[in-house]
C-alpha cells in the first residue's frame, strides 16, 4: 500500500510539472497565480523529499517544511479564485458585490483558526485546522468562479478547466483534513479520504494539463488540382 501511495505521491508531481512546462509555453501571463502556486508546491515538494531522505519524516524541519508548504499554496489558491473570478466578471455589475464576498470568505478563512486555536499556535492541530478552513473557503470561492463562468454568455473553457481542476483539489483536501481531525492513524475512512485526497492531486493537474495542451495545428489546405488538357 505504502508503494502505491508513493507511486500516486509521485505522479501528482510529474503532473504539477507537466502543467508548469505548458503554462510557460502558453498564457502564463493570465494565469500567473496558478503559476506561482505550481512553483510553490513543486519547490517545497523537492524540498521535503530532500529533508526526508537525510533526517526523515520526524525531523523538525521536515514538520515546519511541510506546514510551509501546505499553508503557503492554499494562500496562493485562495489569491488565485479571486483573480480568475474577476477576470471571469469583467464587465458584469455583480463584480463588485461578488469580489466582496470572496474577500470575506478570505479573511473569515484566515482569522477562524486564530481566534479557535489561539492557545496552541504552529501545533499539529493548528495547522490542519488553518489548512482545513483555507480549502473549504477555496472550495466555496471556487463554485462561485463556477457559477459565474457557467452563468456568463461567452463561457471560457479554458478558465472552466482550470477552476474545475483546482476545485477538485481543495474540494479533496479540506474533506481529508476534516476527516483526520476525528480519526486516527489505520483507520478505514482515514485511509478512503488519504487516497481521495492524492487521486485530487493527480486529477486537479492533469486537468491543468488538458486546459493548457497545445492546440492542434490546422492541416495545410490541399494543394490545388492540376487540371487536366482536354482532349480535341
């Protein structure tokens, strides 16, 4: 089993990279945010593996490096809605209102976890929770990015594929968080919700990857025929 998780652990990063590579050779620009959060995660992944194989996943720095990590990117995600869900609104006069909204689910996400927890900062348990929120807000945010793509008249599929991409993944990880918060290590449904939660991972870039493969060159036009003498 451990096997199979490293293997699925390992294709979400192959994956993350992939996306990273076909984001730099298309729309980067519209999409810098989701630029940031690949580099982020990708960065503190190869930093991890490198902690993990000279002190181990006990080590200290190991707890603190993944923590960064993991808090870090779901900052970047909660950034990157709200900048795909104004680009989505241009021009539409539930703009404001929405952009609002999502503000306030941002700051109720960050501030929750303090005001709860605000006895055992930077604990295990602190951070799940702080992670737990920060996805659940990215997972609302996003079904508002969702509806509000869906609901417009020019509907942009690629903006549809990378919402759709990241609101599997947070959707996944805030219910896996939620799970281990009352669970404990070998038990059945912790394990269901750990392999949801690296499927997302797999699934939510190579949606990414399907958003941004290189369109499909255009067959030259056939040469003309050569017309033939007639005959006489």
């Amino acid at each position: 089993m451990a096997f199979v998780s490293d293997l699925i652990s390992y294709g979400g990063l192959v994956l993350q990279f992939a996306a990273l590579i076909l984001l730099l050779r298309g729309p980067v620009a519209r999409y810098f945010p989701l630029f940031l959060y690949l580099m982020t995660v990708l960065g503190f992944s190869l930093g991890q593996m490198w902690v993990y194989s000279s002190a181990g996943t006990s080590s200290r720095l190991y707890f603190q490096l993944y923590w960064a990590g993991e808090l870090l990117s779901d900052l970047l995600a909660l950034v990157m809605i709200i900048q795909l869900t104004s680009r989505a609104l241009e021009g539409n006069p539930m703009r404001a209102p929405l952009m609002r909204l999502l503000l306030v689910i941002s700051g109720i996400a960050l501030l929750v976890p303090f005001v709860l927890f605000a006895s055992q900062p930077l604990t295990l348990r602190w951070n799940q929770s702080v992670a737990q929120l920060l996805n659940f807000g990215a997972a609302l945010m996003n079904l508002a990015l969702w509806t509000a793509i869906v609901a417009s008249k020019n509907k942009d599929r690629q903006l549809m594929k990378v919402s759709a991409g990241l609101g599997l993944m947070v959707a996944a990880a805030a219910l896996t968080l939620g799970v281990r918060q009352f669970t404990h290590q070998g038990d059945i449904l912790r394990t269901i919700a750990d392999y949801v939660y690296r499927l997302a991972q797999i699934a939510g870039p190579a949606i990414w990857c399907w958003a941004f493969r290189p369109a499909k060159k255009e067959r030259a036009d056939a040469p003309p025929a050569i017309a033939t003498p007639s005959a006489g």
